[in-house]
C-alpha cells in the first residue's frame, strides 16, 4: 500500500503529521532490524497508529504505557520476525519532596517537567499521590530529568529511577450511574453522566469541548454504544457500561459509570 493511502486513515491535519512520522519510524525499523518508538499519544491516537503500522508488510505494533490502565502510551514498532520485544522505550522515576504543607496537584508537576523544555510528547502519565509522585516518561529523557528536576511548585524534590513493579497506581474514584435516555445521541448520554441539561452539553460539544474515545466530537446528534468514553474538558470522563431494555414508555435503560 502506498504511504499516502496510508495517511488517507488520518481524521485530522494533526493525525496526518503524526502517521507520517510513524511511517518514517517503521522503515527505520525495517533497515535497522530494531524496535523504534513513538511518542506518548492518547488511546485514539494508539489504536489509529497500530492499525496503520499493521497494514505494512513486515511490521508489527504494540502499545505500552506502562501499566494496563494507562491514558497515555507508546506504539512500538517492530520487525514482525522478531521473536519478541526486548527493549524498553519506558523508564519510571519516583519523585519525592515534603508537600505537607505545600500540596501540589497533576498541573504542578507538569508545569515543573515542561519548565524543563521538555515536551508533553515525551511523558506519560503522571501518578500523583500526598507524598510525591511517580512518572512514566520516555527512555531516552529519564537522566535529563534526574539531573534538571529540583523542585515542583516551591518545594525541593528528588528524583530517582524506579522499576516498572514500584508503579504505585492510584484508586480510580468513580460513580455510578443508572439512568434512561430517549436516545443513544451523545448529547443525550452525556448530559445524564455529567448532570447538565441537554441543551448546556450540546453547547459543550459544539464548542469543541467533548471527546468520543479520545477523539473530538462536534456533533450533538452522534450515536455512542457499550464501551464508549465520554470525555469533556474540565469535567472528567463518563464510560458507558451498558444499555438495558426499553421502558414503557420507549426510553433505554443505561448505565453509567463518571471518573471524578
């Protein structure tokens, strides 16, 4: 298949340039005979880039953010004759600090990594807890980040490589939510998982603020199914777990689960 038919599978200007860096990857691969490695993306972007690097003769993809769960992962791209992955395009690093008195959040952290000049490409999720943090970051920045990060927010920290069983994961605090719709419309649904009226969460997804498995949703009327994510920026996330039978009076029963 021709690499332009290839990029014919990108949605969007964005997706565009990132499958023609993965292309770019994947001949590497073929010349060096070694795994190359993307950059962090969300599930969306991951599956659309499995997918394509799974159409090219020779090549195979895999995803890995560093626990089952992760939001944010790396496609590795691989010689399909290669008996395994044996390399590692992760490193996970522990960072500690006294925050007692000085709590910092998600933002904080991030903000004290890309005051560094890192990009946001090259990290992956950031699991924060009262005593510090744990990241999982591209390989090939972890000693840059060891060296350079000493401080988040106004509190002194230290940073100190971990292996991938350290990870502490944090719960994940959910509700859940059992309501009916008149429709599968997202509008519909979402308004439900996020308690705003319908009329005020098409006016989120018109505005550009609502995302369908991590890919932007613009139209109020599209049909979501089981296993679907609603994401809405500044809100959190809504899975739909299932859909029942028909009431009497014709409405879906659904059930709902929100992230907080």
């Amino acid at each position: 298949m021709s690499r332009d038919k290839l990029l014919d599978a990108a949605v969007t200007p964005e997706d565009r340039e990132i499958l023609a860096r993965v292309l770019d990857l994947g001949e590497i691969a073929l010349k060096t005979h070694r795994t190359q490695f993307t950059d962090f993306y969300d599930p969306y972007r991951c599956g659309l880039i499995a997918r394509t690097v799974e159409t090219i003769p020779g090549l195979a993809a895999g995803v890995d953010g560093g626990y089952p769960a992760a939001e944010r992962s790396r496609v590795l791209i691989s010689p399909d004759y290669l008996p395994e992955v044996t390399e590692d395009g992760l490193a996970f690093l522990e960072i500690k600090g006294n925050f007692r008195f000085k709590p910092v959040t998600h933002r904080d952290y991030l903000g004290a990594l890309m005051g560094l000049g890192i990009r946001r490409e090259k990290l992956g999720d950031i699991l924060v807890d009262e005593n510090g943090a744990h990241l999982i970051v591209a390989k090939e920045i972890a000693g840059y980040i060891k060296s350079g990060l000493t401080a988040v927010g106004r509190t002194g920290v230290s940073v100190r490589e971990i292996g991938r069983t350290d990870l502490v994961l944090p719960a994940r605090e959910c509700r859940e939510i059992k309501t009916t719709v008149q429709s599968m419309r997202i509008d519909a649904v979402a308004a439900h998982g996020f308690g705003l009226s319908r009329s005020k969460m098409a006016g989120e997804i018109t505005s550009g603020k609502v995302y369908l498995n991590w890919r932007p949703c613009l139209d109020p009327s599209a049909g979501v199914n089981a296993g679907d994510m609603i994401s809405v920026r500044g809100r959190g996330r809504v899975e739909v777990i299932e859909t029942g039978g028909k009431t009497k009076k014709g409405r879906l029963g659904l059930l709902l689960r929100r992230y907080i």
